[in-house]
C-alpha cells in the first residue's frame, strides 16, 4: 500500500456482504412478526425495554430508562399514532 493511499480492497463505506446479509434477514425477520405495527405493540408493554433499545441505538442519547432520551416520548407517540392509522 502506497503511504496516506488505498490501494485495492472494498471502496470505504461499502458494507462487507455479511454484514448486508444479516441486515437483510433483520429487515425480514422484522417485516414477518409485524413491523411497526408490532414494536409499537411491545413498546406499550414494555416501554423500558424499548428505552433500552433506543440508547443502544443511539450511542450519543441516554440509556437511562428513568431518563429516556429528549423528544422520545413524542416519537413515540408519533409512531403509535401511525400505527393506529
């Protein structure tokens, strides 16, 4: 590899087939027990495992389920609404 230069291999950013492999059958997977519709479900029972979730996601937000991230609620909401819709 010439220094400071790429040279060969993937293009940066590009996702390794694995990697869109296992997102794919997420996706499915997801789609199959429901969607939205499903997690919006769950998220009523068990909103601090959604919270959980969230700050997983979002390294940068809180994780703290007493503490949900700023404008989570309104999301939520938000998402419930459009699930009901």
């Amino acid at each position: 590899m010439a220094k400071g230069f790429k040279t060969g291999g993937r293009i940066s950013g590009t996702p390794n087939k694995v990697s869109a492999s296992a997102r794919d059958a997420l996706l499915e997977a997801f789609d199959q027990l429901g969607g939205i519709e499903a997690l919006v479900a769950w998220a009523r029972t068990d909103p601090a495992q959604l919270y959980r979730l969230w700050g997983k996601l979002l390294p940068s937000a809180s994780a703290e389920v007493d503490n949900p991230p700023e404008g989570f609620g309104q999301l939520l909401q938000a998402a419930m609404k459009r699930a009901e819709a």
